[in-house]
C-alpha cells in the first residue's frame, strides 16, 4: 500500500512539475489579491481623507507582517497605489507622492509572482484601462517633489503651517 501511495504522490508531483516550471499562476492569486485589498480599503482608506500620511503609515502596518512577496502584501501595495491615485486626481496633498511610493511597492512584488496588469487592475473596482494607462504614465515620469518648505518636523508635507 505504501508503495502504490509513494508512486501515485510521485506522479502527481511530475504532472504539477511543468505548471511550476513554466511559472503558471496560481488560479485562486487574484481572488486572494482582491480580498488583501478589501482589507486595506476597510482598514486604511477612510485616512486618506484627513492624511495621507496616516493613510501611508496604516498601509505600511498591514504590511509589516508581509515579508515575502504573496498575494496578500501585493493586494495590500496595490490598494495603497489605486487609493492614493484617485486622492491625487481630486488635488489632495501628498498623494501624489504616496501613490508613487506603492507604484514601486507593488511592481516588484508583482513581477515576483507574475501576474499581468488586467489581471491585477481587476482585483480592485474600476476603469482599468484608465489606471493602467497612469500606471504606465507615473513610470515613464520623475518622483514627484514637494517643495521643501511645506515640510513639518517629522519629515512628512503638510498642507498648515505652525
């Protein structure tokens, strides 16, 4: 009986072989980007309203845990970007930057697990032709740069002064 399990395991591993050779995604990856972004969208994005930094700074916790790049760090890297996005569309002061920030975040995670642009745009509601084609457009352009007197004492940009 063991003997016949042994080989029955080993076949299945030889046919699962190829798929991961070949680097074939995962089927439930974007499933799992999608519910990551929920998360960060219920737990972060009411921030952004008041602060993008704060909206920054509570992405950044949900992703403290995330050491390696997985589903759940490249949900959480690409709400930050899609959130920050739409912020800096109305004029909002530092999203523009913060957007920039998860652009880098996400890209490399998502080169990590291979996964194009439609099908992560889809994880996140929305005009995805739209966000890919700013996608491409932040890429091609400089970091953005906040003049430096609106910088406060903890480093960050705000829009008062003391």
């Amino acid at each position: 009986m063991r003997f016949v399990i042994r080989h029955l395991l080993t076949f299945l591993l030889m046919l699962s072989l190829p798929a991961a050779i070949a680097g074939t995604p995962d089927p439930r990856l974007p499933g799992r980007i999608a519910e990551a972004a929920l998360e960060a969208q219920g737990h972060c994005y009411r921030l952004i309203h008041h602060d993008t930094f704060a909206y920054e700074a509570c992405l950044k916790d949900l992703l403290a845990d995330e050491k390696t790049p997985g589903p759940r760090r490249l949900g959480i890297e690409y709400f930050g970007f899609v959130g920050a996005l739409n912020s800096a569309r109305l004029g909002m002061l530092g999203a523009q930057d913060t957007a920039w920030t998860f652009l880098q975040r996400f890209r490399a995670t998502q080169k990590k697990l291979r996964i194009d642009d439609a099908s992560l745009c889809a994880s996140v509601p929305g005009d995805c032709e739209v966000r890919i084609a700013r996608m491409k457009l932040m890429e091609k352009s400089p970091p953005p740069r906040q003049p430096n007197d609106l910088r406060g004492d903890e480093g960050h940009r705000h829009a008062h002064r003391d």
